[in-house]
C-alpha cells in the first residue's frame, strides 16, 4: 500500500464511522416502501463534500473524483425521491 492508498482509506473509515449513526436513522426514516429518505440523501451529499474536501486539501484526485461519483448518486437518489 502506498501513502496514498493509506490516506484515502483513513477519510473512508472515518467517514463511514462518523455518518454510520445518521445513516441508520436514514434507513429508519424510510415510509410506505420508499427506497431513500431525505436524511439519507443529505448523508450522501455531506459524504459527498466532506470527500471532495479531503480530496482537495491532500491534493489526492481519486479522492475528487469518487466525492463527484457519490454527489452525483445523490443527486440522483434525490431527483427520485
């Protein structure tokens, strides 16, 4: 594993920890068979730009380009909703 691969999986385990509990009260908030709720949506995108931030500050593009992906996704998951 290089440097880069070592940091990029820190921001991701710390992320996963931080959001895990808002992630959980997403799913909880779901109703009537919905696929997403909005607190799930706003999980993505804080996700999304916490990523993005990381990725800018450690100069770290893959990092940018996952946090463009997952903003992407919750756009989408929001568009649905």
């Amino acid at each position: 594993m290089n440097p880069r691969t070592l940091t990029r999986t820190a921001v991701d385990l710390s992320l996963r920890t931080a959001l895990a509990p808002w992630s959980t009260v997403g799913r909880w908030a779901r109703t009537d068979g919905d696929r997403t709720s909005p607190i799930e949506v706003a999980v993505g995108r804080v996700d999304a730009a916490v990523r993005e931030l990381a990725g800018k500050a450690l100069r770290d593009d893959e990092l940018v380009e996952d946090a463009l992906r997952r903003r992407a996704a919750a756009e989408n998951r929001a568009v649905a909703m």
